[in-house]
C-alpha cells in the first residue's frame, strides 16, 4: 500500500476503523478534535456509529455499554477532558471492558492551554480513577507509529479484557506526517464468549458489573485483575534502546520529546561524546529490565519530559540508585528544542571531549 | 510571481500545505523587493499556523496580520480587523493564507466587495497525496464547495503533491498528472509545481517554468 499524507488525529480514526472499531463516543477539545470530526464522517460509511456525547463522563460511559455488548469501540479527549473520564475508566477496568481511550495531551493543570504536553502520565500510569487497576498505556512517536499502536491497541484490550490507552500529545495529534496501514490482527484472541449479546432462552445470563456486594468476593475479583497486570507485565513491554551498552550518558524520554532527544544525540555524537537512549513505548507496563542493563560506568541518566518530572520516578524506581538521575522538563506547552538538551548533557558530562 | 493579481487566495483542502506555501510564496515576493502582507486566515487549525513565524517573516519585511488577540494558546475565530489593510492598500501585494475546507473558507466572505474578477487569484493547493484529494472527481468537488462558500472562483491550480522531507520526483509528477486531469476537466490553469529545492534538478522539463522550489519553514529540525 502507497503512503498518503495524514495528520495524527485524522490517523487514529482511519487505523480503528481498519482494526474494526465502529464505534466512537466523544466529546470535542483542542487538539484532539479531529478524531471525534474524522469519526463522524467516516463511520457511517462502514455501518457504524458515532455519538457526540452531552459530557466526557457521558461518551466513557457509552463506551463501557458498547464494549460490554463485545464491540471494539473507542474514545479520544486531551487531558481535561481524560480527567473526566475517570470515573468510567475505572468502571471499565474493574468490570473487564476492552476498549481504547486515546489521550492527545495538552498543557495543564486545569484547563490550561491547547498546546502540546505530557503531564498526564501519573494520571494514565497511576490510575487517575478509583481502586487498584492499571491501564496498557502506549505512547507512539510519531505518526506511524500512532497508528500501529491504535491497531495493537484493540488486539491488547481483547486479549487481556483491559481498557487500553495510548498516550500521545497534541503534536503527534496536530502534526501531518506520511503513514500506511498494515493491520494484521492476532490470531489468538479469545472469543467474547462474557458479552451481553444474548445467549438464548434457558441459558444463564451475562452480567457486566464493577459492584461487589460481599468483601471477600471483590478481594478474589482484585486478586484476578492483579494477575492479569503480572501477565501484561511479563509479555507486553515495548522499548526502543540505541547505544546504550558502553555509553557515558543515556536519556530517556517517550513520544514527541524522545524524538527531539535524538536530534540532540545525533548533534552530540558529532562531538565525540557517547550518549545513548532508551524509549519506552509501553508506559504501563513500563520497561524496567532496560534500565537495569545500563553498565555500571555510565555517568548518568537523563529523563526528559515535557512536565515537571512524573516518568522520573519510573526510571528511578527503575534504577534503584546505581545510577545518578537527572532531569530536563517543559512545561505548559512549551515544546523544548534540541539545543536545550545538548547543553543539559554537557553540563553533566562536562565540556572536554 | 509577478503576473499573479495583487491579492491572492490561497485556498485547499486541509493539511494540502496552503500555509508552507503561502509562506514561502510571501518570502519570494519579499526578494523580489515587492511590499508583501501575509494574512493568516487560518481558524481551523492551531498548530502550524503562518503567525507562528510571524518573527522570522517580518525580519524579512513582510507584514504578517494574525489573530485579533495574541497567544499561541489562542482557540478563537477572532481574525485581526487589519486584514483590510493589505485589501485597500493598493501598495500592498496581499497573500490571504485560508484555513482548509470550505469550512476554512467561510472567513472570506466578510472581504467579498474586494473579490473583483479580475483584480484577485484564487490558487487551490493540491495534494495527490492526502487521502481525501486523489482523484479529479474529489479535487473536482472541493473546489466547487470552497468557491460556494467564498464566494469567489478558483483562477489556477498549485500542485503541491508532497511527503514532507520524504518528497520524492514521482510524488511532484503524480501530482502533476493528477493536475492535468483536473485542468483539462475545470479549464483552470496548473500555476505552479511546489517542490523541495533539493528537488528541483530532478524533474522532467515538461514541468517549465511553473517549478516552484521551497524551503520547509513551518518543520521543526526534529520532525520528519
């Protein structure tokens, strides 16, 4: 298939359309508007439906009724309009729905501003909702690769019966870059045989519910979704790693800011220095053991965010104190440039090379 | 350049790259020592708007008119009411850059007086490449629904068939073909053929001298 020009938002909805997604709930704000105006006028056309929605917390909801009738359905918002969905991405954890909830970032807290950030990923990674649960967060970097992740995507909240979130920013939602589709859907997806389709006269009904009326029976129904979460943990990490075995520095950073990190690596290795970096595409579950293979010798790592520092706290976690930690961030909807993480690098490794 | 009307509509589908060209279309002017305004028109889209680099541009003595009130975080319709400087303004070699679809194009209708036949161009940037404009009878239709909207006609045809820095010789002749089909079916001209400087040694004479090369202002260095 020839590549055609799309722009991240528009991108979403044609690779949920083509991984089987025909339905969508949403509610529009800036810079994730396309999404609901791409679906509105696409679905139709292959028998499915859109509803705008009267609120966020009304669109979550219709999600958790679509997807227990067993239909791959999804929902976008940008992060005050992801808080509100809380509620309901709790609900659809604690009752098993598979869905995909696509956050295009903006600057915050509160409404804050239009322009591109990545300070929900406590809110995506914590639980911004209520209870134990956890979400497969994925966090693509560009266009591509958003619509690879949204693919995926649909498969990952199959087949482990999970809410799945990719988390992106306002530039990956805004910017026009060059993408094809190739979806290839799994073949081990387990039938949705726990959807309230109707299972026929004298056969015992299926019931979709996050209440649990006996203490004993939502601490096995916990018990149950932390397995899941250990399953989710031991097969779905994604990581992109360069050069990090033998470099001095190694950074760390996901989405749009990974990308201008590897503008500023590429000026540095020009330079002489050795700087590497790791990647990480899956957020939750997020990729540990890639942290725990940077040798003893390497200086430091550096974590780039746009935020004030919240995946920091993974990469320390990560570490557990071997290494120095260090820190660059924007925030606001400032986008940081290639040069401000070159002089942050040499600020830490010093200037002689 | 020169032969184009005083104001020129650039108009498109969105994300055909009307603002990159419009951009670099305002900065040839400029070279050519012309008093160029750029009016960014724009109430569709918030990111990658020409105001953006409204900085660089006015370095170069161009006039750029934005939003009514300033900030990038600025999610408002409210176009600057200096548009009608550049229009009245004789001096002035006016680019009015259009947000896309005729949705975009609903803005025009307030300058309508000022849309004499004869005295504007109205250029329809395409783009072979993105999905919804690939096919004449597509192309065909947008220009009929924006110039309802806008209430003035197309007068020629940009081919701006790209892939970003990814823009191949085939991309601008693929464009190119598609333009001619167009073309032949409206009776509009092809202007010009948009492509990367770099480009420009690469494609068939047939092209002439309607080769249009540009820069990349609106890319940042880290993205594709």
């Amino acid at each position: 298939m020839t590549k055609v020009l799309m722009k991240g938002n528009e991108a979403v909805g044609a690779a949920a359309i083509a991984a089987g997604c025909h339905y969508f709930f949403g509610y529009p704000i800036t810079p994730q508007s396309e999404v609901p105006e791409y679906m509105s006028r696409e679905l139709p056309k292959v028998g499915g439906a859109y509803v705008q929605a009267e609120s966020e917390v009304a669109a979550i909801n219709m999600v958790y009724g679509a997807a227990g009738s067993g239909a791959r359905v999804m929902t976008s918002s940008s992060s005050p309009g992801i808080a509100l969905k809380q509620e309901g991405i709790s609900y659809c954890a604690g009752a098993e729905l598979p869905c995909v909830i696509v956050d295009m970032m903006r600057g915050g807290p509160g409404l804050g501003t239009i322009q591109p950030a990545q300070g929900d990923y406590f809110l995506a990674t914590r639980g911004g909702g209520n209870g134990d649960y956890r979400l497969i967060v994925l966090a693509p970097a560009d266009v591509q690769e958003l619509v690879d992740l949204v693919m995926e995507g649909f498969d990952l909240a199959d087949l482990y019966r999970t809410p799945v979130m990719i988390l992106g920013d306002g530039m990956i939602g805004q910017m026009m870059e060059p993408v094809e589709f190739r979806y290839q859907p799994r073949t081990d997806l387990p039938d949705k045989d726990w959807a309230t389709r109707g299972k026929g006269k004298g056969k015992q009904r299926n019931v979709i519910n996050s209440l649990y009326l006996q203490a004993e029976e939502l601490e096995k129904h916990n018990h149950k979704l932390q397995a899941k979460y250990a399953k989710i943990r031991e097969n779905e990490k994604k990581v992109e790693e360069y050069n990090v075995e033998g470099a001095d520095l190694v950074i760390t950073a996901y989405g749009t800011t990974s990308r201008i990190a590897k503008t500023a690596i590429t000026k540095l290795e020009k330079e002489g220095y050795k700087v590497g970096m790791i990647r990480p595409i899956s957020l939750y579950p997020f990729p540990n053991e890639a942290f725990e293979k940077i040798g003893e010798n390497c200086k430091g790592v550096l974590t780039v965010e746009m935020s004030t520092g919240q995946m920091i706290d993974d990469v320390k976690i990560s570490l557990q104190g071997r290494i120095p930690t260090y820190f660059h961030g924007r925030s606001g909807g400032m986008v940081p440039e290639p040069e401000e993480i070159v002089e942050k690098v040499k600020e830490i490794l010093g200037g002689d090379r | 350049m020169d032969k184009d009307k005083r104001i020129r509509i650039i108009i498109g589908h969105y994300g055909s790259g009307k603002t990159e060209f419009s951009v670099n279309y305002a900065v040839k002017l400029s070279q050519m020592g012309k008093k160029v305004a750029l009016a960014d028109l724009d109430v569709v889209n918030l990111y990658f708007r020409s105001r953006e680099k409204a900085e660089i541009l006015e370095d170069m003595g161009i006039k750029v008119i934005g939003g009514a009130i300033k900030g990038s975080g600025m999610d408002l319709p409210a176009i600057s009411g200096e548009v009608l400087t550049p229009l009245q303004d004789k001096s002035y070699q006016a680019i009015l850059d259009v947000g896309g679809n005729p949705q975009g194009a609903r803005t025009l209708g307030r300058y309508h007086s000022y849309f004499k036949d004869g005295e504007y161009d109205m250029f329809f940037v395409l783009n072979a490449n993105r999905p919804e404009t690939q096919t004449v009878d597509q192309v065909e239709e947008y220009i009929v629904k924006i110039q309802d909207v806008a209430r003035a006609k197309v007068t020629g045809i940009i081919n701006n068939t790209h892939l970003l820095k990814s823009t191949s010789a085939e991309d601008v002749m693929r464009g190119y073909n598609l333009a001619k089909e167009v073309s032949t079916r409206t009776g509009l001209p092809i202007k010009y053929n948009v492509c990367l400087e770099t480009l420009v040694d690469e494609l068939p004479e047939e092209l002439g001298d309607n080769v249009f090369p540009i820069k990349l202002y609106m890319r940042e260095e880290w993205m594709l």
